[in-house]
C-alpha cells in the first residue's frame, strides 16, 4: 500500500483516537476501509464510556461497518499495533489488509497477522506514539486495565 493512502487513511483513525480522548477514554481510534478506500466504518475504545471491555477501536469500527459478503479486500486501520482480541478479529473475518499507527507504545498481534497473510503497514506515526505516550503517562493504571495487566 502506498504510504500516502496509509496516511490519509490513518487520518480518519486519529479523529476517532482524538474523540475518544475528549470523552476521558482511552486515545485509541479505527477505521474499516473498502476497496475504494471508502469508510465503512470507524470508531474509537469505548471501554471507559461505555463500561464494555470489548469496545475497542477495532470492534466499535467492524460493527460500525456492518455486514458484509466478505471482508478480504478492506483495510483496517487503527492508531495502534492491535491487542491480541483485535488481531483476532482481523484474523477471523479474513481482513485483508492492516494499517498501524504506531507500535512503539505497544506491540500487539501485527508480526503474527503478517505472517498469516494480512498486508500489514507500520507507519510509526509520531503524533500516534506522542498522543499515547502522554495519555499512558498520565493515566498509567487505566492503560495497565486496557491492555489487561
């Protein structure tokens, strides 16, 4: 995938991380792009907000896509390297391709998606790895609580 349309891409997914911040939860955003790079859905962690553990980036924007035939030629784009439960997500719907804001912060399932045939971009964005650094500093046990520590 050519770095400019992971950029622009990423973009949608930094608005969600943004919302969710401003909702006092965790800055953690997502998109579910089609073929054309329409959006299909996006969303951003509702964990905190919404009391539901599950609500994570990923799942809020897969559910926002709603159904579909098949999921092979999307793209999912997220600010951060996906958790174990998301990667499994992507894996088991066959999304076919993966864009990641960054993963300095934390490295979830990428290198395991990519090797079962998912297109993964790391882009290590430093406005991702900044707005997660700060947040992880400043809220360091609900940080802990997401990623289940």
């Amino acid at each position: 995938m050519e770095r400019s349309v992971a950029e622009r891409m990423l973009a949608v997914a930094v608005q969600e991380a943004r919302a969710g911040l401003a909702e006092g939860g965790i800055p953690i955003g997502a998109a579910l792009f089609g073929p054309d790079g329409e959006v299909l859905g996006r969303g951003h962690n509702r964990r905190v907000q919404d009391g539901d553990p599950s609500l994570h980036a990923e799942t809020a924007a897969f559910r926002a896509a709603g159904r579909l035939r098949g999921y092979g030629r999307t793209t999912m784009v997220t600010t951060l390297s996906p958790c174990w439960y998301c990667s499994g997500l992507v894996r088991q719907f066959g999304i076919g391709r993966l864009v990641v804001g960054e993963a300095r912060t934390f490295v979830g399932g990428h290198d395991w998606l990519a090797e079962h045939g998912v297109q993964v971009t790391v882009l290590d964005d430093p406005e991702c790895a900044t707005m997660m650094a700060e947040f992880i500093d400043r809220q360091p046990e609900l940080w802990s609580e997401d990623i289940g520590e």
